[in-house]
C-alpha cells in the first residue's frame, strides 16, 4: 500500500493513549525536591494534560491543569481521573496557557510545556532510541509535527546515533506551522484552523523545538483532512488499531506516496496517539469510506413517472451496489415539471465498481452528478 517496508510505532497503547506522558515523565523525574513540594501545572485541552496528571499523581506531586472552557468534558473527566486538579479557563489554548503562567508564578509552581522544553524533548526523544534498538537496518521514520517536541526529540536520537536514517515530518495542510517557518527560517504564527488532527494543531513553532527541526529533519509534507481520515480508517481495518486524526497523519504522507523515500525503504511510522472523540470517530469513519470510493451520493435526474425508480434501482441493484439512502427533490436544483432529481447514497466495493456504475448509468441515459 505504501511501497516502503513499514514498522508502526503504537504509542496510542501507552497508558494515557499518547507519547505525550513520555515527556511529560521525563520533566516531573528531574524535578528537585523542593519544586516536586510545589506542585507542576501545565494548559492543555487533550493528551500532555493527561500525561502530567498520570506521572505527577503516582508521584505524589500535585498537578494543575488549565484546560479552555471550550473542552470537550470526557477529557476533562479523564485528566481528573488520572489525579490532576483541572481549572477551566479561557476560550482557547492561549487564554488557559496565560492563565496557567499566571497561576504558576503566584504560587511557585514548575510549568509543564508541551512541548518547548528541552526535558520535554528529551523524553519525547526516547523514543527515537528505541526505534534504533527494535528495528534492524532503519532507514527512514515519519513522525507528525504540532509544535516540534515530538519530531525534535526524535530526530536528534536518532540521528546523532545513526546520521544515515532520513527523518520525515508530517503536518496538516490546514496548519503547517513548522513547514513554514522552516521555509522563513524562524517560527511564524498562522491564522488558527479546524483540523481532525487537533493533537497537531499549533499555529507556531517552538523556539525552542524549531532550531533542532531545523538541523536534524530532512523533510516535512503536508496531508488534508481526508487524506488523515482515510489513514484512520486503513489503521482500524488493516492494523485492528485505533488512532486520533494527529496520530494518523504519518501514515496518511505515506498511503498518499508524499514522501520522497525510495522503494522499499525500512520506515518506522509513528502512531502517536489513539485518544479520539467516538462521535467525531464515525464521521472520520464515513469521510474515510468517501475517500476511498466505498460511499458514494448521486443526484440522478428521472422522468417523474411510475416505473422510473423500479428501473433505476434495477440498474443499480445489477451491479452489487448497495443502497443506503434516498431523498427525492421536485422543486430544486433546476427539476423541469414533469422531472424529478433522487439523492441517493450508495455503499460499494471500491473507485473501480463506482467507475463501471457511472459508466452503466451514462449508457442506459441517466443525467447524473456526484454530491460531494
């Protein structure tokens, strides 16, 4: 599916669903005594919450996390199950990390950064040294990128160890923070954005992330939203393994041939994290399934007659194509009286069944048009 000989690296089993707690430990485990006294605290609507409130609580450190107000609850509930002490704060990320500046310098805390710290990347970084000891003759790794702390980490294990290996970045195109101030040569902040991959939504590089990105990657690409859906759903059939639309994305550079790796090449594929809202998991499900052709809506123009249906549906039915919903229209989209347009949307085999359907359908007369 991809050309290149592929190792998927499951960081959606750790025990908060991310890597994030990998440098988030490696922060609270260098902590002196009195700053472990104190307390950590940390902003974040999703994975590094979660990670920080794990480590820190099964260390006895008290951990305060300032999450947006605009935070789904299941994760709020999550990082308060892992021990954290939670306050909601702000309308997005950078009203609850001003908030959570303000509150670590009132009482003495140790901030927690997701991803601009250089403890923090070190940790993230440990994993680069495994990929080094469980793979034979690595070649290449693909990592997404929010804001660095991941793709930095990793890059500067790897590479100081064995300088041979390509280390690709990935981001969403909707964002491309670090793609763009790597083109700039510094960070550069971008207007914000939607994106299923919101574990990488960071419109600004790190200071501190951009000049190890900047030595060690030798490539970044960017992928669309329906190229991370379908990754998401090929991870749920294939590899029986659920990952977050962040955690996709280097799989999706790879299905959608975005690298410029050769044929063959032994690629470790990072799979950061499977930590996803089941409701927005079964509209990633359906955008998947359009991508890849096996869920298909036409607007087919009929004669507003008995019988017109019947034959349609016939036509259909002939080549295995599975109907799954209709609507009728008479008064919009141009219907002359006396026609009539059908909505329907249909489940298939793949591009080349929907191919040979629309070819069946031109032949037998039938105007028709894909709703996208």
């Amino acid at each position: 599916m991809t050309g290149q000989n592929v190792f998927l690296k499951l960081e959606n089993l750790q025990m908060t669903g991310s890597f994030k707690e990998r440098g988030a430990l490696n922060k609270i485990a260098m902590l002196t005594p009195e700053q472990a006294r104190r307390g950590v605290i940390a902003a974040s609507a999703g994975n590094h919450a979660q990670g920080v409130a794990y480590h820190a609580t099964r260390r006895g450190i008290r951990a305060v996390i300032v999450m947006p107000l605009t935070t789904p609850l299941v994760k709020v509930t999550a990082t308060r199950g892992f021990g954290a002490e939670v306050v909601l704060h702000g309308g997005n990320y950078d009203e609850a990390c001003t908030e959570a500046t303000r509150l670590c310098e009132e009482q003495g805390m140790t901030f927690i950064h997701p991803f601009d710290d250089p403890l923090v990347i070190a940790g993230q970084g440990t994993i680069g040294l495994e990929l080094l000891e469980q793979i034979d003759d690595l070649q290449a790794v693909v990592v997404p990128i929010g804001g660095g702390g991941l793709i930095g980490g990793i890059a500067c294990a790897v590479k100081e160890m064995k300088p041979s290996v390509r280390v690709i970045g990935v981001q969403t195109s909707r964002l491309p923070s670090m793609k763009d101030a790597i083109a700039a040569h510094h960070p550069v902040t971008l207007e914000p954005a939607t994106t299923i991959a919101d574990g990488i939504a960071v419109r600004r590089a790190g200071e501190v992330t951009f000049p190890v990105v900047e030595k060690y990657v030798d490539e970044i690409v960017t992928v669309d939203e329906d190229e991370i859906a379908s990754a998401i759903l090929t991870l749920l059939e294939r590899e029986k393994t659920l990952a977050e639309g962040a955690g996709a994305t280097a799989l999706a550079a790879l299905l959608q041939k975005r690298t410029s790796l050769a044929e063959g090449v032994r690629t470790a594929v990072l799979v950061c994290g499977g930590n996803i809202d089941v409701t927005l998991l079964s509209r990633i499900i359906e955008r998947g399934l359009v991508q890849d052709g096996r869920l298909i809506r036409l607007r087919i123009h009929l004669l507003d007659k008995p019988g017109a249906l019947t034959e349609l549906t016939t036509l259909i039915a002939a080549h295995r194509v599975n109907i799954v919903d209709t609507l009728y229209n008479r008064a919009y989209y141009g219907v002359n009286l006396g026609d009539t347009t059908i909505d329907i949307t249909m489940e298939t085999r793949g591009r080349e069944q929907v191919e040979q359907l629309l070819t069946a359908m031109t032949e037998a007369g039938y105007r028709h048009s894909r709703v996208l």
